[in-house]
C-alpha cells in the first residue's frame, strides 16, 4: 500500500466532509514572534501590529493568549519543529536515541529526527492535538526537509512526502489548517493537502518561484527575510516594490530579526513591535 496515497485519501475526505477548517487568503497579513511568549490577555484592547495572522510557539503560549487573539479578531498559528529534536521541549525525553541523526547545521543542540519512525509520528500527533487544544486555528510544522540537508538518517524527498501528509491529516482531522515550511522541492506532491506557505529567504537565495503555485492555488505565502543577511540593493527591491520582488508577488512579506523576536518590519518601511513576556 502506498502510504503517501492512503495519507491523500484521507485528507481529502477529510476537507470535503468538514468546513470548519480556518484557510487562509492570499496577501493576509500577520507577524511571528518565536523567541519569547507574546503579552496578551483578554483584557487588552488591541495588539501591535494590527495584522490578521500571528504565528506563535505551541509550547511556551498559553491558551488565554490564543483566546485573546480571537477576541480580537485574529488568527493564531501554532509554530513547532516537527523534523527536528530540541532538548528544551515538554516532550523531549519521549524521543528515542534511534530516532536522532545528525546536528543541524547552525543550531548545534538540535539534531535531525527520524521522518519514519512511529514514535516520531505519535510526539508530532500529540503537538497537533496541543495545538487544537489551546485553539490555534492552523500550525506551523518546522523542519521537514531533512532530505536537503546532512541528516545522518538517510531521509528522502519521498519521507517528506509522506511525512507532510501525515501531519496534514492530523491535522485536518482536528480542524486545524496547516502550513509547508521551506521544502520548495515537495511542493507540487503536497499542494493540494497544505493550507498555506510559510517562507525563509526565498528572496535571499532566489528560490521564490516554486512558492508561486501557492498564490496560483489562492493560498497564501507567509514570507520572511531577514535584513541582516541581505544587500542593500536588494532590500530597496523589496520597499519599491511593496514586497514583490524578485518571484515574490503577493506574497505576504515581513522583515525580521534572526531570533524572530518582537519586531516587525513592512514593505512599506513602517516597523512595529509585538510586546512579549521576557
């Protein structure tokens, strides 16, 4: 049996039975604030920025501050590391030795996990059930092209494949959208299954046109640089041309700082910051 086409089956039953399933529009604005717990409460009259979307970590933000958003009339992403083991997690004396491989390149005391192994996939199920019961509309699975780096497992296109589309019925099933991170090469496998992209540095690296499929398929492309690492030349292509730039049309561009913090900048040149906890 074909896994990735039985994971097809499934997704697809699932969206044509159920409506309730937030999915968002192309050109939304949002911000991601991953370093530090947002300060929100369900007192608070509004948030900086005033945009439609935040994408937050599962873990460290409680479910008032996912309640306050929709109070607000906002829509909460659910952010964690599905491809990769991070010691400082609620869950991470679940994973086995087996299910490691190689440390990431840039992040040293985060390591590769295993794709395939089932007790991988029952941590991943259980942080999609997280994200549903704290009342996150979509989430945000990071990490799910091993295959295009020094893993140590061995990990193909195919595991992300089927990989992603494992997480996508899971989430489906819990009426939660979900997001592509990066992976530009398994696009067209799992487009129809996705609910939205979410970007680092298509700009930067010029990769940003697989990513348009998203916007041809009226889904949106949640999309990061990171001022720090671009030129100059390259960031006026970006304000003059209010964020469309080099592939990037209608994408939904922000400008943030490596350790995704509070702050925000637009193409429009306006900045904004998110109050956080710490």
């Amino acid at each position: 049996m074909n896994p990735q086409a039985t994971f097809q089956t499934e997704n697809a039953q699932v969206m044509s039975a159920n409506d309730q399933i937030w999915r968002p529009a192309v050109k939304c604005t949002w911000q991601i604030v991953l370093s530090d717990p947002i300060k929100l409460n369900l007192t608070s009259p509004s948030i900086t920025p005033d945009v439609q979307v935040f994408d937050i970590d599962l873990f460290e933000n409680p479910k008032s501050t996912i309640d306050a958003l929709h109070q607000l009339g906002k829509r909460a992403i659910a952010y964690f590391s599905a491809g990769s083991y991070e010691p400082d997690r609620p869950d991470s004396g679940e994973f086995k030795s087996s299910d490691m491989g190689k440390k990431m390149d840039g992040w040293p005391r985060e390591k590769w996990i295993d794709l395939n192994s089932e007790n991988v996939r029952r941590i991943m199920g259980k942080r999609i059930e997280l994200a549903a019961q704290k009342g996150f509309d979509g989430i945000d699975p990071d990490n799910v092209d091993g295959y295009d780096n020094k893993n140590g497992l061995g990990l193909s296109k195919t595991d992300s494949i089927n990989f992603v589309n494992f997480l996508a019925a899971k989430a489906h099933s819990l009426n939660l959208s979900i997001g592509l991170k990066n992976a530009g090469d398994i696009i067209p496998s799992v487009l129809p299954i996705v609910d939205f992209s979410i970007n680092e540095q298509c700009v930067q690296y010029n990769e940003c046109a697989p990513f348009t499929a998203f916007v041809k398929a009226s889904k949106p492309v949640f999309h990061i640089e990171y001022p720090s690492e671009l030129k100059s030349k390259v960031l006026k292509s970006i304000y003059a041309k209010d964020g469309q730039a080099q592939g990037a049309t209608e994408f939904s561009t922000v400008l943030k700082n490596m350790d995704l913090d509070g702050w925000v900048k637009f193409c429009n040149k306006s900045t904004a910051i998110t109050p956080t906890t710490l």
